[in-house]
C-alpha cells in the first residue's frame, strides 16, 4: 500500500471520507434506536474500530455517522462487538 505522506493529503482524504459516510447515512445517527437527523457541529463520522492503521483510516464500511451525544458516549465506552443496527 503507498504510504501518504502529506498532511494535507490526509486530511482531504479525512474530508472527503466523512462527507461520503455522512451522505450515505443520510446525516442520521446510526447508533440504535437513535435515527436523529443531525448537522454541522453536532454530526461526527465515527471509525468502528480504531484506525490507527491507514488501510482502515478510510475504509468507508469501517465510518458510519453518529449524533454528538452518542459519539461522546462511544469515547468513554468499547464498542468492539456491540450492536449497532
């Protein structure tokens, strides 16, 4: 895999995928039971499992979308294997 090494590449990279997980998802929270239709500061684009690894820092079935609350809610929490849909 070739190595990214512009931060600005990165981070149009960051850009690009959050924007297309965010329309995917319909600017909904995809937490369950949730389904709150969020915007601007208040919608997060959320990695399921740490993308501390490039290959998964992008990879759009690794992102889905999730209102503020519940983003907060995941930093304090594991959710390796939990329920989401």
């Amino acid at each position: 895999m070739a190595k990214f090494k512009t931060k600005a590449f990165k981070k149009w990279l960051d850009t690009l995928a959050k924007t297309i997980v965010k329309e995917r998802d319909n600017w909904t929270c995809q937490f369950k039971d949730c389904g709150k239709v969020v915007s601007g500061y208040q919608c997060h684009a959320h990695h399921i499992k740490t993308c501390k690894y490039n290959y998964l820092r992008w990879d759009l079935i690794n992102l889905i979308t999730l209102c503020s609350h519940h983003h907060t809610t995941m930093f304090h929490e594991s959710i390796e294997g939990g329920v989401w849909f």
